[in-house]
C-alpha cells in the first residue's frame, strides 16, 4: 500500500526564492493587521464608544 502522508522535506530540496518568501511574510502581516483593525472598528462601532 503506498504512503498516504509524505515525510517533511528533505535537505536537497530548495526553498523558493526569498522575494517569494518575503512578499508571503508581507501578505500574511497585512493581512492580519487588516483582520485586526476590522475586528476593532466593528466592535467599536456596536458598542458605540
């Protein structure tokens, strides 16, 4: 039966370039800043402060 799940990565294999790795880094802070300030604003705004 073959595997279902495969292992981690193996030191041969190569990470993708860093401005790919950065630009995910940027995208993922923004984005859960944004989250974060949508999840302030709504709340300020139903308890009316």
């Amino acid at each position: 039966m073959p595997d279902i799940i495969e292992g981690p990565p193996g030191r041969e294999d190569r990470l993708p370039p860093w401005p790919r790795r950065l630009m995910w880094f940027v995208a993922l802070a923004l984005g859960g800043s944004a989250a974060t300030a949508a999840v302030a604003y709504g709340l300020r705004a139903l308890l009316k402060l």
